[in-house]
C-alpha cells in the first residue's frame, strides 16, 4: 500500500478518521505532496500542522468527537496553532451556531443551517471563481449541503452564492459546504496547506487534473490482499 | 440519469463510510437512532424479523410513515422497494427520499428483471452475494451496494459469506491475466467493462456496505476489517432489550473498528441482543438472500 504514514512529525495534515470521506481528503493532500495521516486518537493529533475535518454526517461526527473525548483535543491543539479546514459536515462541527441544534467545536463565528436545501434530488455540481484561492475557475459539489446564513466580523467570506455563504475563513479556521476532495480540482488543498504553513510541491493546483476521477480514491481502500 | 447526477449519487455514498444505517419503523425509533450517531435512517413499516414471522406479502411502506420519518430527522433517509417493482420506485422518488433500496427484503414484484435504475434521478442501493451479482446491479444503475447476509436473523454468517465470496472474486480478478477476464466474466456472470474497472482498482467500483443479520457491535466490527465500508443493522436495534444502548454501542464499533479496547468497551452492558435464527433451521423458500439474481 502506498500511503506513507509519517506521524507526529511536523508539516503532517490529518484527516479526522471517524465517518466520512477520509479517503477522498487523504488522495489529494497525496497529490499535492503534502505528508498526511490519518487521526483518530488523541495522540495521533501531536504536531499537526492542520485537521482537515472531512464531510459525513455531522449529528455521527459530532456524537463521536464527544464520547471518545476528541473535542477537547482538537481544541487544545487549535489553541497551539493547528489550522483546521471543515468540509460540510465539518464546517457544521466548526460554527458556533447552528440552527436548530446544539454547536460543536464553535471555532469560527458563523451561523450555519444543515442539509439546507433538500434531499438528495437538490444536490448539485457547479464552479465558480474564489479570488482568494485561484484566478481559475472551481468546480463545486455540494451534497445534501448546510448553508451559511451569516459570519461574523473576524471572518473574511471567500465565496458567496445567492442567498448564502459557501467559503470563508478566520485565522485559524476555513470551512467549506461544498466538497472539493470530489473533485479533480487541488486549489483548496493547496490553499489550505499554504495556511498551514506548508510547501505543496504541486505549483498549478488550480487545473483539473485529468488523470482524476471519482474512483480515483480507491487506491487507498483496496481490499486486503 | 445523467453522468453527473450519477456521481453525485455515488458520492453521496461516499460521504456515509464508516457509518451505521439503522432500520426504523417510527418518528420516535428514527430520532432515537439519529441521536445515537446514524448516518441514516432505513424507513420501514416491519423490521425483516417480524416480516419473516409474519409470512404474506411484504411492499413498499405506507408513504405517510416514510414522509413523517423525513420530516423528524436531517439525516438521510432511505426506504425499501420491492425487487422489480419501478412503480413503487416512482413513488419514493416523488417523496424525495434520499436513497432507495431495492431489497430483497421485500416480496419480488419480478423474478426476472431488477428496476432499470439509469431511468432514476434518485439513487438505489442493491443487496449481492457475489461480485457478479453486484456488478450487475451496477450496471443497471445502482450507486451503492450492500451484502445480501440474512436479514431478520440476527445471524450474521450469510454477511460474513457474501463479503468473503466478493472479495475472494476481487482478488483473483486483480492477479489474473487480463486475457483470462472474458471466460471469468463469462462464467460468473460479470459485465465485462465492470470486470475490467473492478481487476484495475482491487474492489467495488461504488461503496459497499454490510447488511443482513448483523446483532453486535462486534459484528460491526467484524464486517468492517472484512473490508466493507460501512454497516446496515436492520432488526438487531430495535429488537434488541436497549436499543438507544445498542445503536450507540454499534456506531462506536464501526468507526473504531480497528481498535479491540474500544469495541470491548462499546460491548459491555449491552442486555440482551435480538433473538437469532439459525440459517439451517430456515425452509428454502423462506432464504430471502435467493431473492433476486
């Protein structure tokens, strides 16, 4: 298996190993030459330069972060300087307010609203331009996608739609409620690690790899052999 | 269904890995299983164990019972067709479902074809025993797949032979001459452009969950080092003496599935799981697995 498990050395991106798409996450920070792990123990989470907590289902990723004591983890190494991205699911854990329910983490001033436009049929694909990330276009996924209704005034927003807010970001935190590990596109692996503190060695992450495609992942979940 | 609607279907499964999709019949099972950290949420008038004591005729659910379970939780829901029966596939479209199963759980409304699924916006998942059967589901359009096992039973032998047959077929697919996958395909049945996509990437092209007859959360546990990327529990929940104890027992043993200390700790205190069924003990005609082809 190829994936290289360098742990607790610093300039790793973890992945939050509980539900989800960790495989689709980890993929991407492989292309981009960043060095990843998977996390799921309180220990594994020692010297991350970044969490990338990835897309699930929020009411399972939440119920686990609490019973096997993640929470207070994840803050600590917030506070010590680990930057932390959340895709959907994750950018939920990371609001302080969600609407309806109780917040997560609370690590970025945000309200957000989950599963915010319908079932499955309401899932979509687009692209747009986030200035802050590339000067190309990026292509979206949202799936069964939360919204953000507002931020505060310490978050920059990186990416309004209509009547929402799909990116945005403070000092330590950026969230997302579109999917970029669902797609060919590294821009927002590459920005994060950049907020990290990180080199990627891939310079152009803003073009769609073609040698990409939604399978592309599976190289990292084979069955044993 | 286009390309891209067909990835997103897929992709939605994606995002379910490492979860546990609990079968329920009611608001108040359905918000227990929500609290209890499900990915999903089966709807569902009778759990397989008491379809099976019921005997008769077993369809779709009343549509009323499936909207009030989508109304009372944010988690995906999905409910059960009839093998066959694009009709009541329709239905669950028009609910605006989130998945839909075609199960042999159900009574079969056709022995000889499965729902052309391409035909949907909405996404299926099928049950298989073998990788042929799960490619032939693939090819006709469902974007997850899921061991048949033995619903009902609380046994989870017949889960435990479908992920092995699966991956026993994955593995000598991956190490075989690639001129040697015609009479492969031939033989067990496989699309052969499936067959070629399954041998270059060492497993199923979808996500593939285990289901059928799974009690314990060491039975979770069981079913993911097998490789299966995450678990459907059907009766073992709810007919089990504390089903908010168990639900939650069973999700904490799927995402740490690796890890002994913690399903020995999510096991402990558990009561009594649901009664279990020996397979050998079951008349032929009443085997659901056989259901489909």
């Amino acid at each position: 298996m190829s994936v290289h498990l360098v742990k607790n050395t610093p300039g790793v991106i973890g992945v939050l190993d509980l539900q989800g798409g960790v495989h689709e996450h980890l993929e991407h920070l492989e292309r981009l030459g960043i060095p990843y792990a998977k996390v799921k123990q309180p220990a594994d989470f020692t010297d991350l330069a970044g969490l990338i907590i990835p897309g699930g289902e929020s009411t399972c990723l939440a119920r686990l972060l609490k019973i096997f004591e993640l929470k207070e983890v994840i803050l600590q190494h917030c506070s010590r300087g680990m930057k932390i991205w959340g895709t959907c699911a994750g950018a939920i854990l990371l609001a302080n307010r969600v609407v309806g329910d109780q917040p997560c983490l609370g690590l970025i001033d945000m309200e957000i609203e989950r599963n915010s436009f319908g079932s499955q049929l309401d899932s979509f694909k687009s692209e747009a331009l986030i200035e802050a990330v590339s000067a190309d276009l990026i292509p979206l996924t949202f799936i069964r996608a939360p919204k953000i209704l507002r931020v505060g005034s310490d978050v920059q927003v990186l990416l309004r739609m209509e009547d929402y807010i799909a990116a945005a970001e403070n000092e330590g935190i950026l969230v997302t409620v579109f999917h970029p590990e669902l797609t060919g596109c590294l821009a927002l692996h590459r920005y994060f690690a950049l907020k990290c503190g990180l080199s990627p060695a891939v310079e152009n992450a803003s073009a769609v790899n073609r040698d990409w495609d939604n399978v592309s992942w599976m190289k990292l979940a084979r069955i044993a052999s | 269904m286009d390309a891209k609607r067909y990835e997103l279907n897929v992709q939605l499964a994606q995002m379910l890995k490492g979860g546990v999709i609990m079968d329920v019949t009611n608001v108040e099972q359905a918000k227990i299983a929500e609290e209890a950290g499900a990915v999903a949420v089966m709807a569902l008038e009778r759990v397989p164990s008491d379809i099976r004591k019921d005997g008769g005729v077993a369809r779709m659910s009343d549509p009323a019972m499936i909207a009030e379970i989508k109304k009372a939780v944010s988690i995906p829901v999905m409910a059960k067709a009839r093998i066959g029966h694009f009709v009541e596939a329709q239905l669950l479209e028009a609910l605006r479902i989130d998945y839909i199963d075609e199960s042999e759980v159900l009574t079969p409304a056709d022995e000889e074809c499965h729902i052309d699924k391409t035909k949907f916006s909405i996404p299926f998942v099928c049950g298989a025993r073998n990788l042929g059967e799960a490619l032939r589901r693939i090819a006709e359009g469902a974007a997850m797949i899921r061991t048949k096992g033995e619903a009902g039973t609380g046994n989870v032998v017949e889960a435990v032979r479908h992920m092995r047959t699966m991956n026993r077929e994955i593995r000598q697919l991956a190490q075989m001459p690639v001129e040697e996958v015609t009479g492969f395909a031939k033989t067990n049945g496989l699309p052969y452009e499936l067959a070629l996509k399954v041998k270059e990437l060492g497993r199923l092209p979808v996500v593939n969950f285990a289901a059928g007859g799974l009690a314990t959360p060491a039975d979770a546990a069981l079913m993911m080092q097998l490789g299966c990327d995450g678990v459907f529990v059907g009766s073992g929940i709810f007919k089990s003496a504390d089903p908010a104890k168990r639900a939650r027992a069973i999700v904490k043993a799927t995402a740490y599935f690796n890890d002994p200390q913690k399903v020995l700790e999510a096991s402990m205190g558990l009561g009594e799981a649901m009664p279990g069924l020996e397979i050998g003990q079951i008349p032929p005609e009443q085997i659901l697995a056989k259901r489909g082809w």
